[in-house]
C-alpha cells in the first residue's frame, strides 16, 4: 500500500507577495509535499507594495528570485535546498542578462535548470517556478 | 507495509482513449508513481473511451482534460483533490481568465500551485495540462 | 546539470552539446534529440540513476511539427514501458531545436 504522504498549502509571510488570495486565483503560492515544494510561478512584484514591478529584465529577475527566497523561507525552506528552476522569459534575447543575475543567487552548486521564452500575460519580463527539497 | 521508495510503478489507461501510445504512438506511460508522487504525461483532450481528438473551445477541451484527469487519477489510489503541480499550457495568454473559470471548478478543495504556460500544443488543442499529484 | 534531491534526481533541460567540450551541436531536430539523449544516458548513468528509472519528460521544441522526428528518436532511448511525457512547442535559446529535461529516481 503506498504511502499517502500530507499535502498543505504554504503562504508568504508577506501578504503582499500573495497573488493567489489577492486575485482569488485558483491556485496556492505553493505547495508541500513530503520532504517537496512546488512553488507556483512567480512574476516580478514589488515586495513593498504589491504592485508589478517592471523595468530592465536584470531587476525584474533579481527582484522575483529576492520574492522566490523569501517564499521558500517562509515554507522553512531556502534557496539552496531548490532543485529544479523553470525560467520562463518573455523575450529570448533577455537570456545571459538572465543568467549573471540568476548566478548571484544560486551561485554554488546551482539546481536543474530550464529556460525558454513564451508569451507572458501584464508585460512580465519573467516568470520563475521552481521545485524545492523541504526544511 | 510501505512501498519502497526507489520503486518507478506505470499506471496504466484507465480506458483505452486515454492510452496515447497506443493511440497516436506517443512514446509514454501515462502516468508514473515514484516516491509518493504521481507524475501524468501532459493530458489532451481525447475521448477516454475513443481516443478521438475533442477538439472544440479552451473551456470545452478543459473540462474534457479535467475529466481524464480525474479518471486516471483515481484509477491509481489519487484524485484530483491530491494535485500538487500544475502547469496549465494555454495556446493564448488572452484565454487565462476563460480558463481559470473552468479549472476553479475543479480544484475547489484546496487547488495546487500553479504556472500557466503559453505554448505551442500538438495538434492545434487550445489546452494541455500537465499534472503532478500526490499519490 | 544533475541534482540530487531526497528520492530524485532532477536533470536540467539540455540542448544538444558535445559532454566533453561544451561545444553546441546545432543540427536537426533528429540530430540534436539524438545527441541529447545520449548525454543523458551519460548523466545519469554517472549520477547513478540510469534511463530505465526516469519518471517524467519535459520536450520543449522550436516547433510542434517536428514532434514525429523528435519521437522517433525518442523512442529508441526510453524502455518500454516509457516514463510520463509532456511535449510543447516554445521560443527556444540561441537557436536551438529541442530541450529535454527530466526527473529520475536515484
């Protein structure tokens, strides 16, 4: 018999990073699962306001994976404990400006990454995903 | 007794329709369970029964893919209730709010994380979704 | 590439490169699908996992039409029965015609 193994709902100790209840969206922030968390895709938002924050993809992208931390650490998890990374741009040639930023913050041992362009919805510049191992 | 852990377990169609590989030579299972997690090949819109493209609009092939979904689930022990990961691929970003409206109905209990992806879908599908659940 | 985590490991989507170099092989959608199928063998044979106990497939493509070349090639690397799969077409790197990723138990 296999084991069922819990599954609850994590929130940010931020409101302001909670897209989820602020838009009544049917999805959780993120989501753990044994020693897992699923994070749902995360998109540039101004931790201080709650509003998009766009500009130059270097901040747009520093600025999601700053959110991404503290939504991990909020969960008791961080980002070194981050296995697999789906970077979503809306603009391919945005890539290596991408990756200097992406290496400040996943500089040893960096996860599995993949990353690609496709449409984004309200202008992001990025979208980010990622898988975790729990705290 | 639980299962070991490093076992890879196929779960089969639950009715021919939804056995892809057999349908149109798509070479996956359709789904796996490892490690308490139940990962599903990217569900379509087929008649589960038939196999048949159900080509039709975003809410209309939705609900035929939320409904497999369901079926293939709850063949191996999970349900829909038990997803964990959900990447929602739409053919249009304009759609998101059409397909929100039929997902909502589906994972009332406690929805999963979530990332929408735009994407290019085989055979011209307005959806596909691409699903992990706990087992 | 390659990383380890509790029960799996998790496998970076990879484009067709020569393992020893880095060097891009740009090619067909046959020939990069090949190439990258062989280096994951590599990878996760060295990891210690191996291609029999992969679970899932991410196959991004330049182009949904070249799904059936991607295939079959595909179907040529992965057992029977095969691990879950999920195929889409996106804007892709640097050029590049097929990405695969995917997720193995140790």
């Amino acid at each position: 018999m296999t084991e069922k193994l819990p599954r609850a709902a994590i929130t940010p100790k931020n409101p302001l990073l909670n897209a989820s209840r602020a838009g009544n969206l049917p999805h959780v922030p993120g989501i753990r699962v044994g020693n897992y968390i699923f994070l749902s895709g995360m998109v540039p938002v101004d931790p201080q306001t709650g509003e998009r924050s766009h500009g130059p993809i270097a901040e747009q992208v520093r600025t999601t994976l700053s959110n991404m931390e503290h939504m991990l650490e909020s969960a008791g998890s961080s980002l070194d404990r981050v296995v697999r990374v789906h970077v979503v741009l809306a603009d391919i040639s945005h890539m290596a400006e991408m990756d200097q930023v992406y290496r400040e913050f996943f500089p040893i041992d960096p996860p599995a990454r993949t990353a690609w362009s496709m449409q984004l919805r309200f202008g992001n510049g990025c979208e980010i995903e990622c898988v975790a191992l729990a705290g | 007794m639980r299962q070991g852990l490093s076992m890879r377990e196929v779960i089969a169609a639950p009715l021919p329709g939804l056995d892809l590989r057999q349908q149109y030579g798509h070479h996956q299972s359709p789904a796996i369970r490892a490690g308490g997690l139940i990962f599903c090949s990217g569900m379509l819109p087929v008649d589960p029964e038939t196999g048949e493209r159900r080509h039709g609009t975003l809410t209309s092939e939705a609900h035929v893919i939320l409904g497999n979904l369901k079926l293939l689930l709850e063949s191996a022990g999970s349900s829909l209730n038990r997803l964990v990961q959900v990447h929602a691929l739409i053919y249009d970003s304009i759609e998101y709010d059409v397909l929100n409206r039929v997902y909502r109905q589906y994972v009332a209990n406690g929805p999963p994380s979530r990332t929408v992806w735009t994407a290019q879908i085989e055979a011209g599908f307005k959806i596909q979704l691409d699903v992990i659940a706990a087992a | 590439m390659v990383v380890r985590g509790g029960d799996f490991i998790f496998v970076s989507g990879l484009t067709a490169v020569d393992l020893q170099s880095g060097e891009r092989m740009p090619g067909t959608t046959t020939s990069e699908t090949r190439q990258i199928l062989v280096n994951l063998k590599q990878l996760l044979d060295a990891a210690g996992s191996s291609i029999e106990k992969v679970v899932k497939v991410n196959v991004l493509l330049h182009s949904m039409l070249e799904a059936p070349n991607m295939n079959d090639v595909y179907v040529r690397f992965f057992p029977d029965p095969p691990p879950a799969r999920t195929v889409c077409g996106a804007r892709l790197p640097d050029g590049v015609k097929v990405i695969i990723e995917c997720t193995a138990l140790a």
